[in-house]
C-alpha cells in the first residue's frame, strides 16, 4: 500500500489502528515525507494524537523502527499535545537537524508543557556535546538556546527547571552558578532539578550535597539523589544507597538500586548479591539480579580486553 492511501485510511476513523499498518510509516522519506505533510492535517485531530501515542509506544518496543520525519512533521501539528508528544518521540534523536526544530519549539512555541518538552530533548545533545559527539557550532546553539530559557524570568518553572536539568552536562562556571541557583531557591521543583543536573554534569564535587539529600523528607529529592549518585559514580555513596533499598518509597527504592549497578565495583556487587538472595520484596531481586549480571558482564568485557592486550 502506498503511504497516501495509507493516510487516507488512517483518516477514516472507522478504520481501526494497527501496529502493522503503522510500520508502513517508519523510514518515510523523500516525496513520501511531502505526501505525509500534506494529509496529515486531513487526520482529524484524536486520530492524529491517537497516531502519534502509538508510534512511541512502538518506537520502545522495537527500536529498529524509524518514525523521524512522522514526529518532525507532528511538530507543527496546531494541537500542543500532539507537539509534545512529537518531542517525546524525538528525545533520542542524535540528528543534528533535530537541533534546531527543538529550539524552535522551545523559544517559540505558546504552550508551557511543549517549551517544557523541548528542553529536556534538547538534553541528549547537550551530553552528545560533552562527549565530543557535536560539532562546535551545534553544541554552542543547544548550549545558548537553554542557557536563554533557564535565564528567563517570566518562563514557568517547569520550563526552566528543565532547562538547567538538559544544560547541566555542560561544565561552565555560568552552568555551575544556575544548578547552586535551583538548589538553593527553596523551590521543591527547582531543588530537584539541581540534583538531577548535579548528576549530569559528572562532576563528582557535588557529591557531598548528593549525599546530604539522600536524607531528605522528600521522596522526588531522595529519587533525584539516589540517581545523581549512579551517575557520578562515587563509591563512597554506596553505603547509604544500600539503605536506600529499603525505603518506603518503591520508586526510591529502585533508583537506588540502580545507582548501585551503575556505580559497580566489589562493594556494588556484594550489595547486589546480597540483595538478590536475601531481599524481601521479589520486584528489588529480580532488579538486583539483573544489576548484578550487567556488572559481572561489564568486568568480562574488560577482562577480555586487558587479555587481548597482554
């Protein structure tokens, strides 16, 4: 079937939405990106948003899928759920003419959850920067483009937390300076998008502030810190993050769980040993068994590539 009488079946609502006929619109490209464009708006808006649901949740499901020019072309769609949700599915995007179609979304759009969306997608490039993985002039655009929003008063905060979460990988003093900013404001929001940005930015100096907050009443700031601790990999951070475990909070709990995978090492793999065989809840085993096994596979792979340099 071609993608124009695809369309047009999709704008029929008496049609039902399978994941079959869906994957006729991964890798759309060249005149078919034209066609695509030019029915979409013939889609009634519920059909358009109920399209859209379902590529994410297909694009999870099998990521050899490739629903790029359905999302970018979603961007303009009128509907603001419809455009956040096109962000969503272009969070992963490593294309660097994702770029600037998010921060156009960003500093234009009028919706607050869409500005919202952008800036947090605009995170992956900020990492990709930081990993040299961008060429200068993108990495200064992504760089200036949330440094602008961060900076904007009369944005909500739910914009500028996102902001300083996505700009947190870029290690400026100008980017130090906002993430002591958020996590001094008072603000619940703000102080845990500090922690997050504390943790991206894989500066192990915030590491004592990170442990303080492990301790806090709120169980968003514990989540925050228990994650900002696995990413800033401070081994010194594990034996609070084994009490951690057990928190009353399962989400806590989990993201503790986490970090002590990703922090790894003997200490981390006795943690996990232990709380595979002993834990008492089956959802933390199966989670501790499988951060072990990630473990014991990444200290395979390096064994076998010290062997094969000796």
């Amino acid at each position: 079937m071609s993608i124009s009488s695809y369309l047009a079946e999709l704008a029929d609502v008496e049609n039902e939405i399978s994941s079959a006929g869906l994957t006729q619109l991964s890798g759309v490209f060249g005149p078919d990106e034209l066609e695509l464009e030019e029915a979409w708006d013939g889609i009634p808006p519920e059909r358009r948003l109920e399209v859209v649901d379902n590529l994410l949740q297909l694009s999870e499901d099998n990521v050899d899928l490739d629903f790029y020019a359905v999302f970018c072309n979603a961007l303009e769609d009128e509907e603001p759920s419809i455009r956040e949700r096109a962000v969503f599915g272009l969070w992963e995007s490593e294309d660097r003419r994702t770029i600037p179609k998010l921060i156009k979304r960003l500093e234009s759009d009028y919706e607050d959850t869409v500005r919202a969306a952008a800036a947090l997608g605009l995170g992956n490039f900020s990492e990709l920067a930081c990993t040299n993985k961008l060429v200068q002039r993108d990495a200064e655009r992504v760089y200036q483009a949330l440094l602008s929003s961060l900076e904007d008063e009369d944005e909500p905060v739910e914009v500028r937390r996102r902001a300083l979460e996505s700009v947190g990988p870029f290690l400026t003093d100008e980017v130090r300076d906002w993430i002591n900013w958020g996590y001094k404001s008072g603000d619940p929001f703000l102080r845990q998008s500090a922690l997050n940005a504390m943790g991206r930015s894989c500066d192990e100096s915030w590491l004592p502030l990170v442990l303080i907050e492990m301790d806090g009443d709120d169980p968003a700031i514990r989540f925050e810190a228990a994650t900002a601790a696995g990413e800033l990999g401070g081994v010194e951070a594990l034996p609070r993050l084994s009490e951690l475990v057990d928190d009353t909070d399962s989400e806590v709990a989990m993201a503790a769980m986490r970090a002590i995978g990703a922090i790894g090492g003997p200490q981390a793999k006795k943690i996990l040993g232990a709380l595979s065989t002993d834990g008492e809840a089956d959802q933390l085993k199966e989670a501790a068994s499988d951060a072990l096994e990630t473990i014991e596979g990444e200290d395979s792979d390096f064994s076998m590539l010290a062997h094969e340099e000796e």
